[in-house]
C-alpha cells in the first residue's frame, strides 16, 4: 500500500527515549517518540544496504528523506520510496528494506 502524504516537520508535546534503537551494526537507527495519549512514533535512519524487519503490531513506514526500495513479506516485487511515499506492513509479518545510496530517513507510526 503506498501513499502520499505531508511530512510533519516537527512532534510537539511528546517524550523522546534518549536510548536508540540500534540494528544491523549500527546501520539502521531510531529512537522512539511517545505521544501523551501513549502512542509511539519511531524517528529513524538507514544506512546503505538491505535489511529485513519482522513486525509484531501493524506498521507505518512514511519515507521522510533518501530512497528506498521495498519488498513486503509474502510478495515478489520490489516497490521504491522517495520522500512523502508511506507504506504499511501488517501485524506478525515483516519487509525488507533496501538503501542504494546516500542515507534514507523515516517515521514509523504503530497502528495497533
């Protein structure tokens, strides 16, 4: 599923966790924002490269800067990303992420 959609500059009125979350050696990084209704946001980068994510509760991935390339599990196509372009992975499934060049920022919002 892709969309279009406004990039939100800024979160206000959230907590930030100091601590990333930090994967793949460092090549993919985030850290979370939480919201005073309890909903959370992570704000991260990913390196150059291909990385495979397994999900537990539904995502939203929204691309905030860089491109990427994206196949989710239980598909066989690859779909690319630029900034503005989101995509949702559903709950106990996974994607795999791919980084050509430059770095690729984004939002992932927990739909559940």
């Amino acid at each position: 599923m892709s969309s279009t959609s406004r990039i939100p500059e800024q979160f206000v009125g959230v907590t930030a966790v100091s601590k990333a979350n930090v994967y793949f050696d460092g090549n993919v990084v985030s850290h979370a924002i939480i919201f005073p209704d309890g909903s959370k946001k992570t704000l991260g980068l990913i390196y150059p490269g291909k990385y495979h994510f397994n999900t537990e509760a539904p995502e939203r991935m929204q691309i905030v800067a860089g491109n990427c390339e994206v196949i989710l599990d239980g598909q066989s196509g690859s779909r690319s990303y630029s900034p503005g372009d989101a995509f949702e992975v559903s709950g106990k499934s996974g994607f795999t992420i791919e980084v050509a060049k430059d770095l690729c920022e984004y939002i992932c919002s927990f739909l559940a």
